[in-house]
C-alpha cells in the first residue's frame, strides 16, 4: 500500500479520481513443442493396428525377422516408419515398449511401422556375424520396405539410445538409401567418443555395464583403454561423419539424460556439416527428460508442465516430410526448442551455442558460503575423509543404469541422505533476492589437495527450494591423476595444492526468488562412478582400498569457485522480463507493446503496473482519497515491491495535462508530501503511474 499526503487548497465543490488505466488479459498459450496429448500404451491399442511377422533379407543372404504393423483388414500403400531395435520386437506386440521409448509412442493409421531385430539379437540371432556394420542392414531394410505394395516408397526412421545410434549409422551408409526420407533420434549423439565411457577420467560404471547387460558392449574393451588414447582418437575419427545426413533429422534430447552435452553438440555438428540441401530442416527439442523418461512430466520427484506432447510433434514432423502435409504448421517451428526449468517455459533459437549469453561467477567461502565476492586472504581450507569402502553413493542425477525400484534417477532430494554424511562438503548461495537464470555450460574449480597421490573429486549442483529440499540438477566428477588430460595421468603429490577442473553438463534452469544455489562436493558418486582406490596404482584393479582425507581451499591465492553463464532478463528485447512473462503468459511469444485483453494498457504497461495481465479485474487505482485536515489530503494506493510511482495531478478535466505533484515514490516510502494550489472553482483529478 503506498500513500502520498498532499497539503492543498480544495474546492468545497469535492474533487475527482482519475482511474490509470490497468489490464486483464486472455491467456495465449504458444506451446509450439507442445501439439495434442499422445500417450499410448501399445501399437495395437494406439492407432488400432495389427501385426504380421515379416522376415526382411540381406545383402548377405541372411534375413532379420520383422513384424508389420498395419490398419486392418489388409496393410496399404503408405510411408513407413522403420523402428531397429536390439531390445526384441515382441515386445511392442504386448504394449512394452522398451528401447527407453519414455512417455509414448507415435502412432497413427496414417502410417505402416516396421519393427526388426537387431542382427544378432533375438529372433535375429541367427544372422549374427561379429563385427558387421549393422547400417548395411539399415540400408537393406529401407529398400526392402520401399519395395513392397504395403510401401509408398517415403520411409522415415524412430527411436531412442541403440535405437537413435544406429538411425545415424543407416543414414550415413555411403552411398545413402535412396528412400529414407527423414529420422526422429531420441537422446542419442551419432559418435562414439571417449566421454561416453569415462567423465573426467572416471569409468561410467553404471552406463556401461547397463550397456553390456543388453549385449550392447563388452566392458573389458573399454577398460583396456582407461585413457583417451589412439583407440579412442580412432572411434572418434571413424565414427564422425555428420557431412553424411543425407536427410532431414529432428532430435531429441533431455537434460538429465547421461549424454546432454553430446547430443547437443551432433545437432551443432549435422547443422554445420551435413548435405547442404538439408541442414536448414534439421529441428533440435530439448526436454527436461532422463533417457528413458523422454516426453514425459514426472521426472525423479518433480513434475514439468508442458512436457508430455513430444509425440504430436513428431507426427507433425512425419506428415510434413512423408505426407507431404506443408500446411500443417511445421514449417513455421523453430530451428531449436529447449526447456528453461524453473521458469518451465520452452524457449527457442537457431544454435545452443549463439544464445546471448553472459558469464558469472560463485566463489567457495568459508562457513558453506557460495558467493559473488571471492575470498580473502585467511579463509583457509576445509577437509573432509574419503573412504572407498564406504563411498557417498549416487542418489538421482544423469544416471543410465538397470531400472529397477532401487535406482533413483533425474532429479531427487539430496539434503537427507547424501548432505549429511561426513565425507561431503556443501556450499550454498544465501535466498536469492532475484531470478537466477543459468543457460549454457558450467565449469567447477577445486583448489584442492590431498594425503594420497590420487584420488576424485565430484561435484552436484543442486536447487535449494524453500522448503529445503535440495534438489540435483546436474553433476561431474574429476580423477585427480587426469586433472591436466584425460589422456595422459599424472599422479598427485600428497599435500600439493592443485587446481582441479570439473566440467558439469550443459544446463538449462532458472533458480527463483527465494531458492538457493548449492554445490555439494565429495570423492565418489558410486556406482555411477566407478570408485578411486586411492592408492595411485593401475585404476579398476582388486587393490586396496585407502582413506584420502582430501582439502578444498578458498582463499584469495586458491579461487575455487563455479564459472557459469546466465541469460539476460530480457532475452527476446521486449521490454518485458522473461520471468514475468513466463509467468504470466506461459511463454515469451507476447510483444510488450501488445494488449492482449484490449483494456488500452500495454503489457509492458501491465508489468510496470505490477498487474496481472491475465485479469482484468486486477489493475492499478487509486483506492482512497482522504482529508487529514482542510489542506492536507491523503491519495493510497497498492504498490509493488521495487517499483517507484509518481503522481499526476490535473486541474483542467480528464483531457487537461497532467502535471507531476510527487515523483519517484519508492519502496518503503509510503508518504510523500507536497503543496499544490488548484485554482478557485475546478476539480482536481489525480493520476498515478509506474516507473522503474
């Protein structure tokens, strides 16, 4: 409630309020990811389709067993979606869809759908020849299909993790099937690259042997080459070839997925590199998803609004690029869609990298402290027991691992059972007063030491919330002996201080008023991490486990501290911040110079107003006028926190200029006095508007 007592002369005749003008407002949801709900359960129940078993033959005399979905009676001339899939196409027959499909699948009578086993795998095992280059069959499969009377000849590609990988391996056959016509990849980069297997130089040991519990991998190839050595320059090299995508691509990923920043990173690369003629169609969505969670709203134990339609979109997608559909919308999608958590709002843009961005820093401080102001001198250090018979265990977070009722993915509470072991460090921002918008890549730097000549550092980054829960939203690990390179280790010198550099995963997520920003450190994330032994030897040997008593310095000599980018508060220059916006609207598509309820004040009028501009009801008037005595008068109005208002006065009618009286009233100033002398005869109409 704001006041402003004005000594004045006043007519006996009484005086007038002039109401400044405030606004309601319809909302417009834009949810461009966001189409129709699709949620399935089976192929059969979605789109009313039946199956046949199918068997599709090779340019190598084998054949791969299939099954056909189609519209019954009888299957037509239709494009075809052509899903691979090591995980057994029997499955899709009783409505499992696995493959991590996540929240649904796209299924529609519109479409035939194509299911085989993998070479080697299932009812495709007796094709299995070691080390055949499975998009041959991808290539045979496509123009197989394209041949049947049940084909149209256009066929597209779909899937998620194995199912995304070997979409880039068919297309990038060399020559490329002539009639693959577009691919839907899910969470899935197209290299195969060191990092897949080892963060900072630690062993993804829940990754990979989930991978070879499917028969996907064989861990004792990865551990021969626990750096980044010549085997893995050579997969790298080998397995690059975005200048081979022949065909438009939309993909998909999550950001609590275990390969973020790589599948970022291909979409960059297939807009750079790959065939001229399509790299302006390839579409980029990024979701607050976990890699088998993809379109769904429920993540670890939170709930993202606005998440669950990625199927809709998708078919979108398909009757754009198969059906020949060009009005139906897609044409018009961004280049890249992302998910600002916090703000949960989509965002979008042409290249994740070219977002404008700024750079900002949080320094470790004694006391837990994470703060703007670095440290002094004198601020010492703080230690804590790491021992690898008891390691801080994984608890949610960008884990790939069997799903099973013990395993907590994505985001999950870690203030109960992980900040309050001894063997963990914890520094907090204090409650923010202000948005906190991070966008883009973070880099941790420990100043650290250690009584062992090797050991780990690990690193969550978690959203405090006001009720205290801590919530992970990201995380990275280091090994000490490959603090310089991951391609070369060098052993630590006990009570050396070191400079420790920990990369976390590419984020998009807002930290809101009254939320706190934490860095939770510790040796071990197990078994998400395979654990440090401590001892310096060779790494995931039977040696003996030691206790590293591990410090963290911050002082002005030692700056350990989060480097991070943030976005601008108006990223889309509007005049209106994104927060309010978002929150407002549901999205950042309003212009500020819109009225989207037609009640004549702008919306970027509504946000200096501090009204809503969802309700006409809620607008900015004076609410009193009071005589103190015969030449005071009290104006009270509702206020906003950090707004400053000032008040107009005219003496001439509405349409008469008004003359400012109080100006830049402020928060915690609830009166302001002023003489005016109106003159002898007239009313006195008063105004109050807004400034920042």
């Amino acid at each position: 409630m704001s006041r402003v007592n004005l000594p004045m002369k006043m007519h006996k005749g009484g005086s007038q309020l002039s109401r400044w003008p405030a606004a309601g407002c319809w909302i417009e949801f834009r949810m461009v990811v966001l189409v129709a709900a699709v949620i399935v359960c089976s192929l059969s129940h979605a789109a009313d389709l039946t199956y046949m078993a199918i068997s599709i033959p090779t340019r190598d005399t084998n054949t791969l067993a299939a099954d056909l979905w189609y519209a019954p009676p009888s299957p037509q001339a239709k494009p075809v979606i052509l899903i691979q899939t090591p995980y057994n196409r029997k499955l899709y027959r009783a409505g499992i869809l696995p493959g991590y499909a996540g929240g649904g699948f796209p299924a529609s009578t519109n479409y035939n759908y194509v299911i085989v086993d993998w070479r080697g795998f299932f009812e495709s095992s007796p094709a299995s020849v070691p080390g055949y280059d499975r998009g041959k069959d991808g290539y045979d499969c496509v123009e197989w299909i394209a041949a049947q009377t049940w084909s149209n000849g256009r066929i597209g590609t779909w899937g998620s993790s194995a199912l995304g990988y070997i979409q880039y391996q068919t297309a990038f056959q060399n020559p490329p099937p002539p009639h693959l016509s577009c691919c839907t990849i899910q969470v899935r980069d197209f290299q195969t690259r060191y990092d897949n297997y080892y963060y900072g130089g630690d062993y993804r040991k829940e990754h990979v042997e989930t991978m070879a519990s499917l028969g996907l991998t064989v861990p004792s190839i990865i551990l021969a080459h626990p750096t980044r050595d010549s085997f893995w320059v050579l997969a790298e090299n080998q397995s690059y070839s975005p200048d081979r995508m022949h065909v438009p691509a939309l993909i998909v990923g999550g950001w609590f997925d275990h390969f973020p920043d790589q599948v970022l990173r291909s979409f960059s690369d297939l807009r750079q590199s790959s065939d001229a003629a399509v790299r302006d169609k390839h579409r980029f969505i990024y979701g607050p998803w976990t890699h088998g969670g993809v379109g769904q709203a429920e993540q670890g134990i939170l709930t993202f609004p606005n998440v669950t339609n990625l199927y809709a979109t998708e078919m979108m997608f398909w009757d754009y690029t198969l059906r020949d559909m060009t009005n139906n919308g897609w044409a018009g999608q961004p280049v890249m869609e992302y998910y600002q958590m916090g703000e949960n709002i989509w965002m979008d843009g042409t290249n994740w990298a070219g977002i404008p961005r700024s750079t900002r820093s949080l320094y470790l401080r004694a006391g837990g402290l994470l703060s703007d102001e670095p440290p002094g001198s004198g601020e010492g250090a703080d230690m804590y027991a790491y021992d690898p018979n008891d390691p801080t265990p994984a608890f949610g977070g960008s884990r790939f691992a069997q799903r099973t009722a013990d395993v907590a993915e994505g985001p999950q509470d870690q203030s109960t059972n992980i900040e309050t072991r001894a063997d963990v460090l914890v520094y907090s921002t204090p409650v923010l007063t202000n948005d906190l918008r991070l966008n883009g890549s973070m880099l941790v730097t420990l100043y650290a030491s250690s009584d062992r000549t090797d050991t780990d550092f690990a690193v969550r980054l978690t959203d405090v919330y006001p009720d205290g829960r801590s919530i992970i939203m990201t995380q990275g690990i280091r090994r000490g002996r490959f603090r310089n390179s991951v391609a070369t280790a060098t052993l630590m010198t006990p009570g050396t201080v070191y400079a420790i550099p920990i990369e976390l995963q590419n984020l998009a997520l807002t930290f809101r008023k009254g939320h706190r920003l934490r860095l939770v450190i510790s040796s071990a994330d197990y078994p998400h991490y395979d654990l440090n032994l401590n001892d310096g030897g060779p790494m995931y040997t039977n040696g003996t486990p030691l206790v590293a008593t591990n410090s963290i310095f911050h002082d002005a000599a030692h700056l350990s501290r989060l480097d991070f980018q943030i976005l601008p508060d108006d990223s889309d220059s509007d005049g209106l911040p994104d927060v309010w916006e978002a929150d407002s609207f549901g999205s950042l598509h309003r212009e500020g110079s819109g009225d989207c309820d037609g009640d004549g004040l702008s919306d970027r009028g509504e946000y200096l107003a501090g009204t809503s501009p969802t309700n006409e009801a809620s607008v900015l008037r004076i609410d009193n006028i009071r005589m103190l005595s015969s030449s005071e008068l009290e104006v009270t109005w509702q206020s906003v926190t950090n707004r400053h208002y000032d008040l107009l006065a005219a003496t001439g009618g509405l349409s008469s200029v008004f003359i400012p009286i109080a100006t830049n009233i402020g928060v915690g100033a609830s009166h302001a006095t002023t003489n005016i002398t109106p003159p002898d005869g007239e009313a006195v109409f008063f105004r109050v508007q807004t400034r920042l």
